[in-house]
C-alpha cells in the first residue's frame, strides 16, 4: 500500500513537469499569431477607400459588424488630411456608443 502512495506521487510529479514543458510552447505560440495578426492590418484611407475596401481593412483588425462601421465612415467623409488621429470620425463614431475596443480597432485600420 505504501508502495502505490509512493507511485501516485511519482506519477504526479512526471504529470507536473509534462504541465510546464506543453506551457512553454503555447506560450510562444500565443505570441507569434498576436504578432503577425497586427502585421496583417492593413491601413485605408477613410477619404479614398471604398467601402468594400474599408470594410476588408475593419475585418482585419477583427471590428465586429465591419460593413455597419464602413458605412458610417463613408457617411462622414472627408476627414482633414492633416489629422492622423481622426479626431472628427471619432467625434462622429461616439454617437454610435461603439465602445473604447472597438473604436481603437476601427481607427487602427484607418488613415486620412
């Protein structure tokens, strides 16, 4: 009886560093997509795109509804060329209560 104790613990032991070593490599896994996942956003200009364009470009950056958020910055156009914050399609976005996440999302697919 002893000798089972004295198993089960070698056994937990051996699933412990089994834990630690699959950790490892999700770890790293977790941190490549991430990076080529922000890579792969392209920006569009909020001037010149055209909506199926700005669309693509808010589905890359994973804006949920992204045809929704594309009509609304065809609505508002044109933006100052000099504002590459978009201060005046946040401005106009706010009234939509799109959430902190989602307008970052939106303005970091666009440019003017």
């Amino acid at each position: 009886m002893l000798g089972s104790a004295v198993a089960g613990c070698g056994d937990q032991g051996g699933g412990a560093g089994q834990k630690v070593n699959k950790a490892r490599p999700s770890t790293t896994q977790s941190a490549g997509p991430a990076k080529s996942g922000a890579a792969q956003v392209r920006k569009v200009s909020a001037n010149t795109a055209s909506e199926a364009e700005i669309a693509a470009a808010l589905k890359a950056a994973k804006v949920p509804n992204p045809g929704r958020w594309a009509d609304e910055v065809i609505e508002y156009r044109l933006y100052p060329a000099n504002d590459p914050t978009l201060a005046k399609l946040r401005r106009n976005l706010a009234k939509y209560h799109p959430g902190e996440d989602t307008l970052a999302k939106i303005i970091s697919a666009l440019k003017p």
